[in-house]
C-alpha cells in the first residue's frame, strides 16, 4: 500500500460551468501534466509527481459528486468556447457512454494509485476527473441523463460496464505491471471510441471536447508504455 499523502483537489461542478453558446471555463484537457518516466532513474519512485467499448448507459452522480474530486497532478484552465451544435439520439448516447469511460478510467486510476507507488496512476486519475468533469457539462448542455450519476467509486448503473471495471481491477490487481497494461489497454479503447465518435460529428463544441479527449488519451497511453 501507498504510504504517500496525496492532496485532494476539488473540481470545479459540471452544473457551475456555463451552458449554451457561453464560454465554458473547463480544466484542462491537452494539458495533462508530465508522465514521463524520469530520466535520471531506472525505476518509477513515490516523488514523481453496449455501447463504447466498456457497455451502455443507462441512468446513474457522479463518482466524484456533481464537483468531482481528483487526486493529485496539475490542474489547468482550458476554455471551451466553441458554440452548442446538435446532436442525434445515437450521439448523444455515444456522449453519454463517454462520461462511464471517463469513469471507468478514473475509478481503475485511482484504485491502483493506492495499491502502487506510481504517481503516473494519480496524475491520470486526476486527468480522467477533469475530463469527466467536462463530459459532464455537455451532458447538461444537451439534456442528457448523466450516467453516472449518484454513483460511488468502482460502482456502474450499467452491469455491462460493471463487469468490465470488475474485470480489470481485478487483472490489474495481480500486479504493477499488469496494472500498467490495464491502463494501456483503457487508453486503447478511449481512443478507438473517441475516434468513432468524432466520425460524422458537427457540434462544434463536442468536436472540441472530444478531439481533446483523444489528445489526451493518446497521451496517456504513451505515459504507460513509458512505465512499462
């Protein structure tokens, strides 16, 4: 087990960012802080600082409440001005299984933040709790049911997406290594996703979102290719 103290940093609530064609100030999503693995060691240490692929989405707050909680890394303002566009029913479920995936990454983060001494894992939880955090917002934006809401850590409406986290807590739980390829094979998927999504897509503002999702989540995946 971790013995490190991490600070807790309250995001800023999806319901407290504005909505319609106003300029959202959102955390930063092309920003997500240094992965790399230093250079000066071999070795990580504790100071370095069915829908989408994981299933449906039904009804469900947050993991991190409506102003969601993150733990540990950096925290920057990304301004989201592009103005609200429309969206089919197929895309704004496609929005919807986005905040389960962001979900679903920050839960699996943070859980094997506490369990190995690699701030890698902290620094994306926080990352993902920003994300959704956003997600969130053109949730709001566009009426759409949030599925993730009222929901605790490691815990989905959708049994789909449930069996899915279960799985890979589990894999990852085995060991450092197999905890580092859960996080590659999470940021795979968010890719593929993202990429699909992004398809056919002309809301300019979740075009904006989405193409800074998948900026980050390729970032993220060459962070735990780093580590591995």
């Amino acid at each position: 087990m971790r013995t490190t103290t991490r600070r807790t940093v309250i995001l800023v609530a999806a319901g407290a960012l504005g909505l319609g064609g106003v300029a959202i100030a959102a955390p930063a999503l092309a920003g997500d802080g240094p992965f790399d693995r230093p250079a000066a060691t071999a070795t990580p240490g504790p100071g370095w600082g069915g829908g989408m692929g994981y299933g449906a989405r039904d009804g469900a707050t947050g993991p991190m409440g409506s102003g969601a909680m993150a733990r540990g890394g950096r925290c920057a303002a990304l301004s989201v001005a592009a103005q609200q566009g429309t969206l089919t029913d197929a895309q704004k479920s496609t929005l919807a299984a986005m905040a389960q995936e962001e979900k679903l990454a920050h839960n699996l983060y943070g859980a094997f933040g506490t369990t190995y001494d690699l701030a890698v894992f902290d620094h994306i939880a926080n990352s993902e709790a920003q994300h959704l955090t956003t997600v969130r917002t053109l949730l709001q934006r566009y009426g759409v049911a949030d599925p993730t809401a009222g929901t605790t850590d490691g815990k989905f409406s959708d049994p789909a997406v449930q069996a899915t986290y279960d799985k890979l807590l589990a894999e990852g739980n085995a060991s450092q290594t197999a905890a580092l390829g859960v996080g590659k094979k999470v940021e795979q998927t968010d890719i593929a996703d993202l990429k699909a999504a992004l398809a056919g897509l002309s809301a300019p503002d979740v075009t904006q979102v989405y193409t800074n999702l998948l900026a980050a989540s390729e970032r993220h995946l060459a962070a735990f290719t780093r580590w591995t």
